[in-house]
C-alpha cells in the first residue's frame, strides 16, 4: 500500500521546511503587533516579509524537486526489484525442480524476497527442502539480528521476514519481542511468533513455544482481537494454543473470550467438554461467547443442553440471542417446545435466531415454525416465524452472505 | 497434456504453479486478473480451471458463479483459497468447484489432484 | 477621521495576523499529519491484511447506499459494492423516492424480487414502500421509500442493517477492494473505537479496469485536476493531523465505518443538516463524553475510496456550497461545544478551529479582501506590501498542496506518470490564483445563506456515468 522507503527522509525535509516557515511566521505575527502598537516600523515588517517569501519559495523548490526525483527513482528501483525477484523465483524453483546448485551467497534482495515467498507458499517435501536452504544461507541469524535494530522500520523489515521463513530457532527472538515498546512491532512479533510455532514439529519444543508465546500475549496486555487473530494463524499448533488460554484456572477474562471465539471459529471439536464450564460463567460476554463456540463448532454435549435452555431466560440480551443460536444443537423434541417459546421473545434479535434455529432443525422445526407463523399466540412471533420461513425458501443459491 | 489455466494475482504463487504444473507436463497459463480470465475462456476450451478466490478485480466465488450459470462451462475448476477459509471452501463446492486446495500447498499432492481431473 | 484610521490599520493587521497564523497552524498541522500516516504505514504490512483475508478474523459489515436519481450510474456501483473483497457483508442500498428509473434499473440488473420483510425500526424515517431482495446477490438489499434526505435515506438503511458494523457510503463511491477490510480492522483491535474514517481520492481521469481504478491520470479539465491537489491535502495533511491529537470532528459520508449499535444509541443521523456526516460525529463524541465512556474516532489513510468530483464550475460550487451551510448547521446545533473543557481537546481545540478558521474563514477572507481594496484605493495601504503578503499566502498554500502530493507520491497506487506530477505542480499553483477565489465567495454566500436559513435540496450531480465494465 505504501512504499517504505524514502518516506523517513521526506518527514524530516519537511520537519526542517515546516520549522523555518514556522518561525519565520512566528516573527511575522510578533512584529505585526508591534505594528500595531507602533513599535516597529514599516521596513521591518516588510523585510520580514521578503525574508518569509525567501524561505516558503526555497522550500517550495527543495520540496517539489524531491518529489518528482522521489517518483522517478522509486520507480525505477521498483522495476528492478520486481525484475530481480522473479528472476529468482525462477532460480529458486530450478534449484527444487531441476537439481541445480543454489548460487553461493551473499543473495541479493530481491533473491532473500523470492526465497522467503517461495517458503511461504509450499509445503510437504519441497517445502522443507526450502526450509534446508534458507537455513543454508543463515538467513536466521541474519533476521535474528535485525530483529534487535534500534531502528523500528529495520526491527519490523525483520519480523515480517521471519514471519514468512518460519525458522524454529527464532521462535524465542520473536515471543521476546512482544515486549518491545513499539506497539506496531509488538503486534507484528506476535503474528510471526505464532506461523512460527505452526512450522515447529509437534513435541516438547512446540508445548514449551505455545506456553511462552500465550504468557508473552497476556503480560504484554495484547488486544483481544490480536489475540484471537494470533489463534487462528495457529494452524496446527491452534488446539495447544487454544488449550492454554481456556484450561488455566485463572486466565483473565479476555484471554477467555479470544480462546472461546477461536475454538468455535476454528471448529476444536475437542473442546466441547471444557466449553461446558463456561456456560454459567459470571461475565455474560463470556456465557455468549461460551455459546457461540458450540454453535460454531455444531456440536453440544449432553451436559451442556439444560445451561442451553435456562440461558434462554438471561436477563442479557446478546446471551439469550446466542443460546437460541445454539439452541439447533439440541435434540428436536427439546428445541422445538423452548424455541416456540423463544420466538416471543421480546427482543427482535433472538425472535429471529429462535426462528432459524427452528429451521435449521429440520422438518420438525419447519413445521413448527409454520405453526407459528399461524397460531402463535405473539403477534411478533407470527410475523418473524413467517418471514424466516419465505426467507428460507426464497434462498436458490445456498450462498449467502458470501463476498 | 492438458491444457490448465491458472486464474492468480500474485506473481510468486503464478510463477510456482506455472513451474509445477509445467513440470507435470501440463500446457500452463497463467493470467492476473479475472477479467482476462474471462477472455481466455470465451476464445477457448480449457481442461482445467485454477482458480484463486482473493483476486484484486472481484471475488473469485462470483466468477465461479459466472462460469457456471452464465457461461454455461462444466470445466473442471479447483479453487486456490487460504488455510482456514472452510466457508469459502464449502461454498465454492457449492457454486460448482470441484475440488480445492489451500495455501500453502504441497506440490506433489497439487500434482496428483490436478491429473486427477484431467484424465480423460 | 484618524480613529477610522487606526480602525482600519488594525483590521488589516488583524486580517495579516489571522493569515499568518491559520498558515501557521496548517503547515503544524501538514506535518503531523505526514508523520502520522509515515509512522501508520508501517502499522500494516501487506502480509497482516493477507492473513486477515485468508484467516477469516473479521467483522461482518453491511454497507449502506442510499440513492437518489442515479439511473446512470446505480448499476455499476452497486455491482462493485457486491464483488467487494470481504469473507461477509451485505449491501442494503435505500432509494430515495427516486423519480428516474434507479430502481427498474436495480431490479432488472439483479434480479429483484419484492419481499414482505420485517426488520427492526429502531430509528424513525419516512415510510418504506417495498424492501426486496436480489436472487442472485442473496446478500443484497434494496428498500424504495418516500423521499426524506440522505439521512433518513441511511437511517431507514440502518434499521434494514444486520451486522455489528456499518459502511454508509455514497452511492457513487467506488471502494478500493481492501478498503473495508482495512477499516474494520481498528474494530478488532481496540473495543472503544466507535468509527473509522478513510481516504477519499478522486477518480476523475483514471483508466477504469474492471470497474475499478486502475492507472492514474490527469482528468481534462483544471477544475478536477485541483481537487486532487486538494483532497490529497485534506486528507493526509488534514484528517491525519486532527487524528492524530484525538480531535477528528469529520468522517467523510463518501465512506466510512461506524458501529452500528453506537450509532443506533445516538439516535442515528439528523435530517435537519446538509452534512450529515460530520453532524453525527460530532455527536457521538458528545454523547459518549456526556455518558463518560471511553471512545475513539480515528481516521486512517489505507483504506481508500474513490468518487467522482465536480467538472464544471456550477455543480462544484453547489457542493461547496452544501458543505459550507452543513458546517454551519452542525457547528450551531453542537455550539455548547465551543470553548467547552468538558469535551477536552474537541471543546478547546477542533471546534474552535473550525469556528474560526473554517466556518468564518470565508467571511474574514472577504472583509479582508474588501478591506485591503479599500484601503489600496485610498491610498492608505502599500500597494507592494499588499502584493508581498498576497505572495506569501499563495506561496505558503501551495508548498501546503506539495507536502500532500508528496504522501501521495509515496502510496503504491499513485499519478505514475512524470507529466502529470508537473501538472498537478501546476494545479496547486492555479488553485491558489483564482479558484479559490471562487469558492470562497460560494462559501460567503453558503454563510450568509445559512444565517438567513434557505432551505435546502440535496441536490443533483449531473454525471457522465460510470462505465458498467
């Protein structure tokens, strides 16, 4: 979206041209009143004046100068950069293809850029051949070190590479890097630590990595939603993950939120026995929450329906919208009668998820829901019966929603 | 020797593809954008489709879409999407995908699912 | 006579000092802004959205687009709202009592059928007379209603809305593929934040690809050449500046991404103002100050929307002109703002800023235009001092639209052509030495206007017509 060089410098040209016309402006106004006042004379305001014109027309040059040399350099180096980098695409995939040597080092840019796509992209056998020469060429240790620039561009250069090479051995640099003061680096540490530890063969290394990048998310205070992002790069490492951040006794309540969310959008089926525990949680975000995982999962354990059903009475809104959501999980004979009693429901929002969870149950729910779109004795409850089910028929392509 | 076109926007992914399956000794196109896509396919037959669904000129699934009811073309398509995008999955299966694979990918495993579709 | 004098003598060293000043504060301004968006643009790397798209961490949206006789264009924008690049969005568009064909146009482009639905009425409009639902897009809606405004038009859209964010946008917007879910990313990120503002870039001139924008080049005429100067000033100087200090009073309705449940609390938009957008922003942070609530309103540069602007004179002096009487409706309705601790750096700071500099502008611009002529004419004035300070605003504004044009140089998407860069040089400068004349005369009709409370139209944009391709 933005080229990431030249701008620093274009900053600071600014930041000087601002700061001559700024005071030179500054002096103006001053010897303006004094003018005004009758303290300073004509010939002074006027050669300030001369002298403000002077400095706006030679920052106006340097400026302009700088832009156009800026286009037609960045242009250039771009050209030669993208030309560089499917050479080496080319190159790189001769290496796995056709057996040929890789070059000796060092590697230019546009060959690490090619390289680090190349990983990026495959898996399974030539993905760890890729894997192989990336370490040949010690493009760990390299990242490894930028990683610690003082510089924030040259920290995140880094850190985005690494997120790309998935190299185990920088897991530690990266979970450590999730205290750095900057909070665009903190962030973009904990994205690169977490497609790290999904290239970490499962074992011992990958419980202690997942353990110490969770603990890393909850001390540095991450926001939720970096958390919950963080979950579902996971990959394959996302149960162990996700385990961390639900079975502890005492995770703090966003910890939970983002595990919750994760579990159902990620569908860990083998979560649902410890989803139980969080139905009656005190925080309804987290019983909704607790909610929408099963939903999301589509599956609830029998111990959970009678939580299902009484959560249908929370006095909170958006937690009864989610257990009738999740009511589609129970059994048909105890849906149909807590729903029918769901569609009058006073809030419009789960009126309409009590409908679709009756249609979603099949022929029975339908043909309860028929029934009240007829006879319920809630005249709101009729019309939102009745709408759901045109809806549900009006449907001919079964892709909704979709971007 | 099929002849596949490859529907993807990023270069590195294209030229990976185009080499895979090249290699595969497949006849490989690979064009951008959905719209030249869509030339392709209105001057000629093509015995595969692969195609990504996060294209920068519109949503892969609508093109899928388009090649199905509106063009009419029962050509095998396989739908490139990311890891955890089962949704994306599931409808493209639904609009008329025949199968899908997901990035990353392994080669050998694309190969194999990709003859699979063209053996006459 | 010598009292008139003096009079006269401190006015227009009150009118210099006024200039001396807002210059002041615009390159302040131009620079903080720049160094916002610097420092933002490494916040976001390509690889972040990437993982956004392919992992399905998300908000759903639903974009709102009201309508009124677009039958040109509706087609090719609605269908570029549909193919947006986003796991899960609905477009519910609003016709606005359209007296053209808009909506046969809708209906026969996607395949409309009329639905009896039943929605939520949270807020109050004017009737709706049907609500129907596309077979092909299921995630598009369409409602026709009785003429109301564009506010009504976008609350009757609210209450048809069923996700947790809402995107109004104008319906001639065209959205950047990534610009919602750029967006909606602050969302995720931090639960205080009630609205999201972007980039507004003019289309005019680009080489269309797809229905979309694809290279940049100068548009024909000089009027729409100096919009891009000037949005692109607006935008990365301005709107970035004003977020960075936590102050933005503006998100542009071409396009912007708010709460929908926040907005629902306020009352949503007010019909009684042109600018409805900036009327509900300043609401919001009123609201949500008075209630003690933490909140954020940001603006970021990445997510960008492209619209087409005016090319002839009259339709462009309208537009500022609407602008300029719906800053004066919102500043008054909010005048408990002004200088007003309790909305810290809002009450103390932006509002006041944009009483002075913004709303009064143009009346002081214009007594001071009379006033120096006066003074010229009476021989009380230097003439070269006069044309010493007029250079010096001109000088000053441009190097403002340089420092514009260069954050503009630096997005990956920019005026590629060398050419065109020398003749957006040359549009700064002319914006300066005329243009700006103009507009700021509408503008000191706009205020006198609104003084006098003429009542106003939303007005229609003759267009060429975006291509359907």
């Amino acid at each position: 979206m933005w080229r990431r060089f030249g701008d620093e410098a274009f900053t600071a040209l600014v930041a000087v041209v601002v700061t001559v016309e700024a005071g030179v402006l500054l002096v103006l106004v001053l010897l303006l009143g004094g003018r005004a006042t009758g303290l300073v004379g004509p010939s002074r305001v006027r050669g300030t004046l001369l002298a403000a014109i002077v400095s706006v027309t030679l920052g106006l040059v340097v400026l302009t100068v700088y832009v156009l040399a800026y286009q037609g350099i960045s242009h250039r180096k771009e050209l030669a950069f993208e030309r560089s980098r499917s050479r080496w695409v080319g190159v790189w995939l001769d290496v796995l293809y056709l057996d040929r040597e890789p070059p000796p080092p060092p590697l230019p840019h546009g060959a690490v850029a090619a390289l680090l796509e190349v990983r990026e992209t495959l898996k399974g056998i030539e993905g760890a051949r890729v894997a192989q020469i990336v370490d040949r060429f010690g493009l760990g240790e390299r990242f490894a070190r930028g990683v610690r620039a003082p510089k924030i561009s040259a920290r995140l250069e880094a850190v985005e590479a690494l997120a790309q090479a998935r190299i185990p051995s920088a897991l530690p640099d990266l979970i450590a890097l999730i205290a750095d003061p900057e909070h665009v680096v903190r962030v973009a540490a904990a994205r690169a630590g977490v497609r790290t530890l999904a290239a970490v063969p499962p074992g011992q290394d990958r419980d202690v990595g997942a353990a110490d990048l969770i603990q890393a998310l909850e001390i540095n205070q991450l926001p939720r939603g970096v958390v919950e992002e963080v979950l579902l790069l996971g990959e394959d490492a996302a149960p162990q993950l996700v385990g961390e951040l639900l079975l502890r006794l005492d995770a703090p309540t966003a910890s939970l939120k983002a595990g919750l969310n994760a579990a159902g959008r990620l569908q860990l089926f083998t979560f649902t026995d410890e989803l139980i525990r969080f139905v009656d949680h005190a925080d309804p975000e987290i019983r909704a929450a607790a909610f929408r995982a099963f939903r999301s999962i589509g599956y609830l354990p029998p111990e959970a329906e009678p939580a299902v059903m009484a959560a249908l009475h929370d006095p909170v809104e958006f937690v009864r919208i989610h257990a009738a959501r999740a009511a589609r999980l129970l059994h048909v004979e105890t849906a149909v009668p807590v729903l029918w009693k769901a569609l009058g429901d006073p809030s419009w929002w789960v009126r309409r998820a009590a409908a679709r969870s009756l249609v979603n149950l099949g022929e029975a729910g339908r043909r309860e829901l028929a029934i009240a779109g007829a006879a319920h004795p809630d005249r709101y409850a009729r019309e939102m019966a009745s709408q759901v089910l045109r809806d549900a028929d009006a449907l001919l392509t079964p892709v909704a929603g979709v971007g | 020797m099929s002849d596949i076109l490859v529907i993807e926007d990023d270069p590195v992914i294209g030229a990976i593809l185009d080499r895979v399956l090249s290699h595969a000794g497949h006849a490989v196109e690979v064009v951008r954008m959905l719209s030249a896509g869509r030339e392709v396919l209105e001057l000629r037959a093509v015995d595969l489709i692969l195609l990504d669904l996060n294209l920068p000129d519109g949503s892969g699934l609508e093109f899928l879409r388009v090649i199905r009811q509106d063009m009419h073309l029962q050509t095998p398509v396989m739908v490139l999407s990311g890891m955890r995008q089962e949704d994306h999955i599931v409808r493209g299966l639904q609009l008329g995908a025949d199968d899908y694979v997901t990035k990353p990918f392994s080669p050998l495993e694309l190969v194999a699912r990709v003859d699979r579709w063209t053996r006459v | 006579m010598s009292v008139l004098f003096a009079l006269l003598v401190a006015f227009q060293l009150f009118i210099l000092a006024y200039f001396a000043v807002l210059n002041l504060l615009y390159a302040f301004f131009g620079y903080v802004g720049l160094r916002s968006v610097v420092v933002h643009s490494r916040e976001l790397s390509d690889l972040a959205l990437k993982d956004l798209l392919e992992h399905d961490v998300f908000m759903p949206v639903s974009v709102l687009v009201p309508a009124y006789n677009e039958e040109k264009s509706i087609e090719a924008s609605v269908r570029s709202f549909v193919t947006m690049h986003y796991p899960l969005f609905e477009v519910v568009v609003v016709c606005d009592g359209c007296t053209d064909r808009t909506v046969e146009r809708l209906i026969g482009a996607f395949s409309l059928v009329e639905e009896p639905v039943v929605y939520s009425r949270k807020l109050e409009t004017k009737p709706v007379r049907r609500v129907m639902r596309s077979l092909r897009y299921p995630n598009l809606v369409v409602a026709d209603k009785e003429n109301g405004g564009k506010a009504d038009a976008l609350n009757a859209a609210i209450n048809l809305a069923r996700y947790p964010l809402i995107a109004p946008v104008d319906s001639d917007s065209i959205l950047d593929t990534q610009a919602v879910l750029r967006a909606s990313r602050m969302f995720l990120e931090d639960d205080t934040v009630l609205a999201v503002g972007g980039t507004i870039r003019p289309l005019n001139g680009a080489v269309m690809e797809g229905g979309r924008p694809g290279e940049l080049r100068m548009p024909p005429t000089w009027i729409e050449r100096l919009q891009i100067v000037e949005y692109a000033r607006a935008f990365f100087l301005g709107r970035a500046g004003w977020t960075h200090f936590g102050a933005l009073l503006i998100i542009s309705g071409a396009f912007g991404l708010f709460r929908r449940e926040s907005v629902v609390k306020v009352g949503g938009l007010w019909t009684g103002t042109l600018g409805e957008d900036m009327e509900l922003v300043m609401r919001l942070h009123k609201e949500y100050t008075r209630a003690g609530r933490p909140h954020k309103i940001a603006f970021t540069p990445d997510p960008i929307c492209w619209t087409e602007v005016p090319s002839d004179m009259r339709t462009l002096r309208r537009q500022r002109n609407r602008w300029h009487r719906g800053l004066w409706t919102n500043l008054w309705r909010h005048r408990d703002m002004l200088l007003n601790p309790r909305y810290g750096k809002l009450g103390m700071f932006a509002v006041p800023y944009f009483w002075l500099f913004e709303a009064l502008g143009p009346v002081i611009e214009v007594l001071g235009l009379v006033v120096v002529a006066g003074s010229l004419l009476l021989g009380k004035l230097d003439p070269g001092f006069a044309v010493l300070f007029l250079s010096l605003a001109v000088l000053q504004g441009i190097l403002l639209s340089q420092i514009g044009a260069g954050v503009e140089a630096l997005l990956l998407h920019r005026y590629p052509r060398t050419p065109d860069r020398l003749m957006l040089f040359a549009a700064a400068f002319m914006e300066f030495v005329g243009f700006r004349q103009i507009l700021t005369l509408e503008r000191f009709r706009a205020t006198i206007q609104a003084v006098h409370r003429t009542p106003t139209t939303w007005g229609e944009m003759p267009r060429a017509g975006i291509p359907a391709g």
